[in-house]
C-alpha cells in the first residue's frame, strides 16, 4: 500500500472555505505540495537557466507567487499598488542573490494569503463583476479566483518539466 497521501482534493473538504470555493483552495494546496517536493534539492545555479530557450525555474516561482497576488487583488476589486506593478516587471529578470528557499517561502506566504481572502469571500458574491487591468476587462470574482488557481497549476506543470528537463543527466 502507498504511503503517498491523495491528492489534496481527495482529502476532504477544508475547514472555513466556503463550499463553492473548495477546488480553488484545493488546487493551491495541491500546487505548494508539489513546489516544494519539486524543489528539494535543486541546485541554485541552475535557478535562472533556460533549457531550451523557455522560462526559468526561477521565473515559475516569482510568477506563481505574483499571479496569485495580481489576481486576488482584483478579486478583492483593487488596483494594483506600484510593489505589485514592479514586482511584475522583475518575474524572470536573473538575481543571483535570491534564495531558492525565499522564493518558496513568498509563494507558500501568498498561498497562505490566498487561502485567507477565500475564507472571507462570500458565496453571494461570486458573480460581482470585476475589471482586470489598466483596461478593465471584465470578469468576475468567481473568474479570477479560479483562474488563479488554474494558472498556478499551469506555471507548476511547466515548472516541472523545466526542472525535469534540467536535472536530467544528472541521476
């Protein structure tokens, strides 16, 4: 028998996520569980590599935490602030002096904060129309909440195969 753990959301429901909610909060639980396994042991040099010409492990994990920030925060029905707004225009620029360990720590914090604004959404106001950017498309709470989710599913898939593809050889 496995001793793995299921899927997060074969868990059960979590505690003080509205119900509508639960595969938003499972999908983040589910993405920072697989981060962190990806990433124990990666070698720090190859942080900003770019196998093949694609983004960075080190970009993956700036944006994983940015979108979810970005997102939520026009969920909340706020603009972006200037830190979120250069915070954006630094994802994937080379910083040699980032830790491995602070670029996990930001995405698990920003989960943490996910999780929080989840508990405090209400089921009524799923459907409130929200306006994303400077152009204010439309969406929806409920819109932006899942496609942050789904999004940060989509960086971890390709997270893993950047980090797969760059370890490979070295088994």
């Amino acid at each position: 028998m496995s001793t793995t753990p299921p899927e997060v959301w074969l868990r059960g429901p979590l505690p003080d996520i509205p119900k509508l909610l639960q595969p938003v909060a499972h999908a983040l639980l589910q993405a920072r569980e697989e981060v962190d396994s990806l990433m124990k042991g990666f070698p720090a040099e190859k942080l900003w590599e770019r196998p093949g010409g694609v983004a960075s492990a080190g970009f993956h994990l700036q944006h994983l935490a940015g979108v979810l920030d970005r997102l939520f925060t026009y969920a909340r029905g706020a603009a972006l602030n200037e830190q979120q707004a250069r915070a954006l225009s630094e994802e994937g620029k080379p910083d040699l002096g980032i830790q491995i360990a602070n670029l996990l720590a930001n995405f698990h914090k920003q989960v943490d904060r996910a999780l929080d604004q989840l508990r405090l959404t209400e089921e009524a106001a799923l459907t409130d129309y929200r306006g994303v950017g400077r152009a204010q498309l439309p969406s929806t709470v409920l819109g932006l909440l899942v496609h942050g989710a789904e999004h940060t599913q989509r960086h971890v898939g390709q997270l893993l195969v950047t980090v797969r593809v760059q370890l490979a050889g070295r088994e």
